[in-house]
C-alpha cells in the first residue's frame, strides 16, 4: 500500500501536515521527541552501568579443573 506513495506523494503529506498543525506545534513536537529519544538513551546507559556495577561485586566459584570430583574422592 505504501509502496507507491514516491517524493511527490511524501512532500504533498508533509505539506498538509505542516498546514494542519502549523509550524510551532510540528517543532514542540519534534522538541519532545528528542527529549523522550535522549531520556531513553540515559536510561538505557544507567541500567548497562548498574548491572555492570553489580557484577563487579561477583566472585569466581568455577572449581579447579587440575582436581577431578572422581579422584579427590578415591585420596
């Protein structure tokens, strides 16, 4: 459906958009979705930092592989 609209089509709907809403509500619009874009990109690198934060905290509990479950039992 969208496939045939072409730039004609696009620049006459841009056209009547900036009629209907007039050019300062299109740029307060704009405004706030970047506001709502840079809060989301914040909130994004904050949850990265706590989570890397609290795996700091995390300790290695692998056991030693020179040392076999098997043989340990049998000393």
């Amino acid at each position: 459906m969208l496939n045939n609209i072409g730039l004609p089509g696009l620049l006459l709907i841009a056209v009547v958009v900036l009629v209907l809403f007039g050019r300062g509500k299109i740029s307060s619009l704009m405004g706030e979705v970047g506001k709502g874009i840079t809060a989301f990109k914040r909130g994004v690198d904050d949850g990265k930092k706590e989570l890397d934060d609290s795996f700091g905290d995390a300790r290695d509990v692998t056991p030693d592989a020179s040392v076999d479950k098997a043989d340990k039992d049998k000393v």
